[in-house]
C-alpha cells in the first residue's frame, strides 16, 4: 500500500518501524497548515523556519522515544508542540529585552518589578494559547469545505478573494462557509464545554 493513502497513524507506526519515507509522507501532508499555523503566529518567515524544524526535531524525538499517544490525531498533537515553542520562544525573548533595557537605565531600577510583569503577561499569553490550542482540536471536527475556509482565513491570513479564487467558488460562497464554520465552532465550543475568555 502506497504511504500516500496510509492514515497518519499508520505512517506513523511504518516509520517507528524504520520506514523514513513514511515519515516524509507525514510531513509533507501536514506540513502547509503547521508552517501556516507558525507564521501565523510569528509574523516572520525567517523565525517561523527555524521553530518550524525545531517543532519537527522535537516531533521526531518524542516518536522515537515512545511518548507519543495515539488518542490524539497527529496534526492537533503538533499544532499544540508548536504553539508551545512559540510560547517559550517569546518568553525567553521578553526576558532578554526587559534585561538588555533596564541594565540601560539607572542602578536603582528595579528588574524583578519588570520580569514580574513580563511573567504575568506570559501568564496571559498561555492562557490565550491553550484556547486556540483547543479552538484547533474543534476545527478539525468542522466539515472540510468549512474548515479549510476557516484555517486559510484565520490561520493563514488570507483574503476571501484569495479564498474563493484557491477553492474556485465565488466570494459570496466563501463567506457563507465562513459564516457556516463560525456558527459549527460556536456549537462544538458549547458542547465541548471549552472556556474561551481570559
């Protein structure tokens, strides 16, 4: 059976089995929407590059080591390693500006008044993400013509031009997905019981 029609769990198990090609196939497959995810984030080709193979080195860890858990689908699992390293990658550079700048100013400048703050507002941060970590997991469960109009207008930041011109339907059928998916989301958060305020 050819990779390209294995689900990802079976690719998975193929490649614990010694089979790296099946673990290309599951990069290529998922790669555009974890990539998109990231520079979503990020706002930065460069950096999204570098904590998208940092993302895939940590992957590629944590199947060979056995700690992966098959409960979960293989796309929300990494969705979730890389909101996390996007998390870390802010705090550690919050952290160093705050210290770079108030080593600038006088010697009775408080630092730890600033990291408390930059501690709360990370605090703030994960919280923010663990909601989208969850809002991700209830994408997935939306119809495919609602979800991919979802995840290229939220994720990928695309026009609903852009949208209809990809998915070849008219802007007014783009739109109406969009409208349909927000209300589907609307449904599973209430029925997920998934909290989605600060």
């Amino acid at each position: 059976m050819a990779n390209e029609i294995l689900s990802d769990k079976d690719l998975i198990r193929s490649y614990l089995e010694g089979n790296e090609k099946a673990f290309e196939t599951l990069l290529m497959r998922n790669k555009d929407r974890i990539f998109g995810y990231i520079v979503s984030k990020v706002r930065n080709q460069n950096l999204a590059n570098d904590l998208f193979q940092d993302v895939f080195i940590k992957v590629i860890r944590t199947l060979k080591n056995g700690s992966y858990n098959e409960e979960g689908k293989f796309l929300p699992w990494v969705l979730t390693i890389s909101h996390n390293m996007i998390v870390d990658h802010f705090r550690r550079s919050n952290k160093m500006q705050m210290i770079s700048e108030s080593s600038s100013k006088s010697e009775d400048y408080n630092i730890f008044s600033v990291l408390k703050l930059t501690d709360n507002n990370i605090e703030d941060e994960m919280i923010k993400g663990q909601i989208e970590t969850d809002l991700v997991r209830l994408v997935e469960y939306l119809p495919e013509e609602q979800r991919d109009v979802l995840q290229n207008r939220i994720f990928k930041g695309m026009s609903f031009k852009d949208i209809a011109d990809k998915e070849d339907i008219s802007i007014n059928t783009a739109l109406g997905r969009m409208r349909y998916a927000l209300i589907n989301l609307r449904k599973l958060v209430d029925k997920h019981k998934v909290s989605i305020t600060v």
